[in-house]
C-alpha cells in the first residue's frame, strides 16, 4: 500500500511529457526518464513525494528512497 500510493503520488505531481516522464514501475521501483537540464530539479522532487508516507492513512514507517542513474551521462 505504501508503494502504491507512492507510485500515484509520482505520477500525479511529478509526471510531466516534456521534462520528467515515469516509464515503469517494478515492484518497489519507479523509473523515470528526465532531460539532463531538468536531473537537479527533479531528483529531490521525486525522493520527496515518493516517501512521504506519513500523509497516508497516518502510517509511522520511514520509508527511505535512493536514485541510481543510467545511461550514456550517468556517474
């Protein structure tokens, strides 16, 4: 349930055509594609929606979240 309400939360208020667009989802993991200019403005965007747990049916869990980057400019 945490993941799932997660997941909407992403696509609701972060899923956007032109700069930062959700393209799957596996289990607990969600990946996005996002144009270079946009990385630094979405990542702490994401990593914020996606744990915010508390606003759900008042769940005290700590849902911790990390990025991974790939492609030809990832670290």
């Amino acid at each position: 349930e945490i993941v799932k309400s997660g997941m909407i939360r992403l696509k609701r208020e972060v899923d956007d055509e032109n700069e930062c667009r959700m393209l799957l989802m596996v289990h607990d993991s969600v990946i996005f594609e996002i144009k270079t200019e946009y990385v630094d403005q979405y990542i702490p965007l994401i990593k914020k929606v996606f744990s915010r747990v508390e606003d759900e049916k008042n769940w005290d869990v700590p849902f911790d979240v990390t990025e991974e980057f790939w492609g030809k400019d990832a670290a």
